[in-house]
C-alpha cells in the first residue's frame, strides 16, 4: 500500500504544472496600442492587444530565453564579464532577476513579453512595468512566440558609456 501511495505521488509530482520562476509578477493583459517600456533600448513597437500567459507558457519562455542568452555570449558583438549580474549566464528561473511578464499580441499571434531587471532593485509596485532608463544590460526586455517556441526580440538597455549591446531579432 505505501509503495502505491509513494508511486502516486511521484507521478503526481511528475505531472504537476510549472511553478513561475521567482520575482515573478504577471501583469493585466495590454490593450491594442500599448508600448512596452524601452526608455533606453529598443522596442518591438505597439502591441496588437494582450492575453493571459499560463505558468507553463511562462515556463516555456523561461527555457528559449536561457538558450538564447547563452548562444549570444559566442557571438563577438556580447561581452561575457562586463556585467554583474551577466545575462550571457543566465539560465532558466534565475533568481538574479526579477520579471514582469505580460501577454501581448503581435501580428495576430500571442507573444509572451518579459521585463527583467536585477532581483535587487527596488520597483514601484505601482507603477509596473518598471520603465529603467540606462543601467545597461543588465535591464533588458524579451518576446517570446508561443506559436514557435522561439524567441523573437530581445533588446538590452543601454548606459552611460556603454556597454551597448545590440538588439537581438533573427
């Protein structure tokens, strides 16, 4: 009978739904024309409208995002070191930053967009999403296209005297 309990609940947990990540805050859903915060870095323009993202959509994006910064740091123009924390290390739930995550529609399609800042700092809980101008790459805004798992842009904030870092959009 315990083996039984124990095998139910091993299966329970294997099914159970993705938890979000930490610092995580999902914002109401935007309306069409809403833009999302890019004081210092570029922005996918205004949005189509907005949905509720799923823990697991989120989960997802979590994953893609993780892959993504990682394969950036190979490239020549992303510099590993120059940053504290490094995005170029960052792996999927990582508590070094803390997001704010909203459910955007593009071009008829849901996008999850994600606003990451360091886990550190200070936000106006009234006043979300956070709008950060400069603090450098640190601070930076990902979508992420739920129809093809993959991410779509990723901009980085710039700073006073760099580093800048250029916007990814394959």
């Amino acid at each position: 009978m315990l083996a039984g309990l124990t095998a139910l609940a091993v299966a329970a947990n294997v099914f159970a739904a993705p938890s979000l990540p930490p610092e995580t805050t999902v914002l109401a859903a935007p309306r069409a024309g809403y833009v999302l915060p890019g004081c210092s870095r570029v922005t996918a323009g205004p949005v189509d409208g907005g949905w509720d993202p799923s823990d697991a959509d989120i989960a997802d994006m979590e994953v893609a995002l993780a892959s993504t910064l990682g394969s950036l740091g190979n490239l020549p123009v992303y510099s590993h070191g120059t940053e504290s924390p490094d995005p170029l290390t960052y792996v999927a739930n990582d508590p070094r930053w803390q997001r704010e995550i909203i459910g955007i529609i593009r071009a008829g399609r849901p996008v999850v967009y994600g606003n990451y800042l360091p886990a550190d700092i200070d936000v106006n809980s009234a006043r979300l999403p956070s709008d950060i101008c400069d603090g450098g790459p640190i601070f930076f805004g990902v979508e992420y296209d739920l129809a093809t798992g993959t991410i779509t842009h990723l901009s980085f904030n710039g700073g006073l005297g760099g580093p800048f870092w250029p916007t990814y959009a394959p």
